[in-house]
C-alpha cells in the first residue's frame, strides 16, 4: 500500500481569492480565468492504507475542504470520519481555526508542541471539542513517534516534528522578543510523516530562513513541501497591500539568494512543492512568468485536490 498524501488546501491565510483582496490575480479567479484556480487555505491529509487520515493542519476552510474530498466523508451510521488525527505545525489562525469545525463529539487525537497546545488550552473556544472525545499529545521535537488514534490504535504512520524559524501568532506579538523570526522554538515547526516500509515526505508550510540543521535534514529527500508564501520578500509592500516584509511575517521568499529556490538548489531534494502561497505570489497563476521560472529550477505548486503518493 502507497503512502497516500492529498492537498486540500495550498493557498496562505485568506484563502485565493481572499475576501477583501482586489488584486488582478484575485479578479482573475473570481472571473473564472483557468490560469487562476481558487485555492483554500494551507492544509494536507495523509494516509497509509487510504482508510484511517491525518490532517496536517486545520484550516479555517476545513468543512469545504472535506466535503470536496470523497476519502473524508462518513461511511457508516449515522455519526462517523475516517479524520483519525490532527497534527498542528504552529498557532495561527489559519492552522487551527478548523478545529472548531470538529466539535460534533467525533472521537480525535490532536498533536502540537506544548506552546500550541497551551495557545489553545488558554482559549476556552477549543473547548467545543470535548475532553472526553478528543485527547491532546504533545509533540517532543526531534523525537520520533507512532501516530496513535484516540483509542490508541496505530495509524501505520510515524512522526518527527522538528523546530523551524519562525515566530509567535499574530494575534500574540505583544513585545519585540515575539517579532523574533530568526529563534528556533515551539512556536513554528516542521514535520517528516512516514509509513512502516520508511516512506516519507516533509511538511514546511511555514519558514523564515534555510538554516545549516535544516538543509541537511532536507538533503535528498524524497518530497518537500514548503513555504512558498511571497515570492518576493517585498511584495506586500510593492503591490500595496501590506507594510511587512516576508521575513517579518515569518516566511522567507521563493525567489532571490536567500529564497526557497536558491536554499534548495545544492539539496538534491526528488521532488518540491510550494505550498501556503498568499494570493499576492504570482505562482498562483499558471501561466505567470514567476510559475514558469520555479518549474525551470524543479519546483511544483500545490493545487487543492492534488493527490501524490509515495
């Protein structure tokens, strides 16, 4: 059996189109131009026997993203999912406003570091998915575990989170330490999910910069998908929408000799993917000279409803 992974969502926060964004590649998906596909926001699922999933991430547009994926809907009776687990790779809104979509009291098990899941143990919200129905396990990074679901039966899938630079929410930068993207932490991590025969893949939907220790976890991997945000580190500024840079948001550029595609050139990686693009990054449109320079260098873009298997 393949290790099955599925997109169901390959857009950053907001979505593409966003609500209020009025850009010409978001007029371009509104009027239903081809070379502008509509994506929800950043999230996949994985299995290894395509029975059992589990989501990484819960995007806000979970609901949608599920009713658009046939290997998520119920099956038996009257209440039931084959959503077993939920790993989160940090607090954001847009990684874990989906869980609220979960509370109809559907056994789960949720996985975070112990900063996420004080993030949402302090907001009582969460507390819709009942304690009694959804376990939460802490991740302990850069140490290998079995994916369990809430009655502790293995998932066939094991894995490894590991620290990334980033920084805090946005909804928690109250002071300069928290604008910190450079720090390694528990508040912006990556994760390598594998099956029992050792195939595996990365999930990076989040990354300030390409560190040493990363590059070389990363080196010849199989399948990579990362932060593919801004293609450029100004960009929200230079279009007008935004006073940040890209690293100031935690994200570092696809483009540029600091961005993914330079960061990955040396690495041997099989096959990447960008993924939790903003709809400012002209990679969201398929016939863009931006998308057509990442395929030249061996990059790929996610799309909702991708299907990959290992």
């Amino acid at each position: 059996m393949a290790l099955s992974i599925r997109v169901l969502g390959a857009a950053a926060g907001g979505g593409f189109p966003q609500w209020n964004a009025n850009n010409e590649a978001c007029r371009r998906a509104r009027a239903g131009d081809p070379a502008a596909r509509p994506a929800t926001q950043a999230s996949l699922a994985v299995s290894a026997d395509e029975d059992r999933w589990v989501l990484l991430n819960a995007a806000p547009d979970l609901r949608q993203q599920i009713e658009a994926t046939p290997a998520l809907h119920p099956r038996t009776g009257l209440r039931d999912s084959p959503i077993r687990a939920i790993v989160l790779t940090n607090g954001d809104v847009d990684a874990v406003a989906g869980l609220l979509s979960l509370r109809e009291r559907q056994p789960l098990a949720i996985y975070a570091t112990a900063r996420v899941l004080s993030i949402l143990g302090a907001n009582p919200i969460f507390d819709v998915l009942a304690r009694d129905q959804v376990e939460r396990h802490r991740l302990i990074l850069d140490e290998p575990m079995p994916l369990r679901d809430r009655e502790g039966s293995p998932l066939g899938l094991a894995l490894e989170s590991f620290p990334v630079p980033g920084k805090v929410p946005l909804y928690l930068e109250a002071d300069e330490a928290a604008l910190d993207t450079a720090r390694l932490g528990e508040e912006t991590i990556g994760l390598r999910i594998s099956d029992a025969a050792g195939r595996g893949f990365f999930f990076i939907p989040s990354c300030a910069a390409m560190t040493p220790e990363l590059a070389t976890r990363l080196k010849r991997a199989e399948l990579v998908f990362f932060d593919g945000t801004l293609w450029r580190d100004e960009e929200l500024i230079l279009e007008g929408s935004g006073a940040k840079t890209g690293r100031r948001m935690g994200h570092m550029s696809a483009s540029g000799p600091h961005g993914a595609i330079a960061a990955f050139a040396g690495l041997a990686v099989r096959r990447k993917v960008f993924i939790h693009i903003n709809n400012s990054n002209p990679l969201l449109l398929a016939d863009s000279p931006e998308r057509a320079e990442a395929a030249a260098c061996g990059w790929e873009v996610a799309a909702d409803g991708m299907e990959v298997r290992l």
